[in-house]
C-alpha cells in the first residue's frame, strides 16, 4: 500500500513540474522569446518539434483572441490551445446560448470577418468525423461551429 502511495505522490509531483514547464515556456513565447529558442532549451523534456508547433497553436490562439477582442466577440467565443501533446491546435467555439444571443446564426460569419483582419480561418478539428462524402466547406464547418463542437483556428492560405 505504501508503495502505490509513493508513486502515486511522484506522479504527481513530475505532472505539475511538467505543466509549470510548459507554462513558464508558454509565458516566455509570449514574451518574446523565439519559438527556436525556447525548444532548444527544453530538449530534455520536449522535442523540438512537438515544443515549435505547440508555441504556433499558441501565436494562433493569441492572434485569434485578439482579433476576437477587437470585434467585440470575445464573450460569444471561447478559444484555447489543446496542450502540448497531440494534436497541438488552437480550438474555437461559440459560447453563447443559442436562446440568447438573436443573431446566433450569423455569429459564424461575424467570426471568420473578424479573423480575416489576422489572416486567419477555421478548420474541422483533426480527426473529426465529416464523413467521406462530405464536401469540407465553409458552409459544412461553420454548421459544425452552430452545433456547439470546436474548430480548429489555422492560417488563411491566400488566394492565387
């Protein structure tokens, strides 16, 4: 029984010595410091890949939210970043009562405007069943957006 109990107390203490990790790494990045940078420094716990990518959901998160903020939307929205591990995105959802908020269905629209001014768009979260004869269109995510499920917050690629 006194085993378990140890390891259950060690576990707990490398959980949190990993989240203060990525938190102070995550404060870092927003403070300036290279995405390049931070990933070397934390080799140890991290791979370069995995630390880059997540401090990118990061910047978009960041972007988003203030893109958000700047449209008066950001009590309609709830963004965040899924962690460190996979798939490291930065989510959107809509977090209103439909009941409540009147122009409920145009909250999509008024949200890819407001992300436009960023370059940003949404996208199906990975891994979400659209179906395999499902067209992914805007259309398609910005129901998905209505029926209360996250998408994913990516960089607009421009029209050519």
């Amino acid at each position: 029984m006194e085993t378990r109990s140890a390891l259950r107390t060690e576990l707990d203490n490398f959980i949190a010595s990993r989240n203060a990790v990525i938190d102070t790494m995550t404060r870092e990045f927003r403070s300036g410091t290279s995405a390049r940078a931070l990933a070397n420094s934390v080799t140890q716990a991290f791979s370069r890949d995995q630390v880059v990518q997540y401090l990118g959901a990061v910047a978009l998160h960041d972007s988003a939210r203030n893109a958000l903020k700047r449209a008066d939307l950001d009590a309609a929205v709830d963004t965040r970043v899924t962690g460190i591990d996979a798939p490291r995105e930065a989510r959107l959802n809509i977090a209103v009562d439909p009941a409540e908020a009147p122009d409920y269905a145009a909250l999509p629209g008024r949200i890819r405007a407001a992300l436009r001014d960023s370059h940003l768009t949404l996208a199906l979260t990975h891994g979400f069943p659209a179906g395999e004869n499902s067209r992914i269109t805007d259309d398609f995510i910005d129901e998905v957006l209505l029926d209360g499920e996250p998408v994913r917050i990516v960089k607009a690629t421009p029209a050519t």
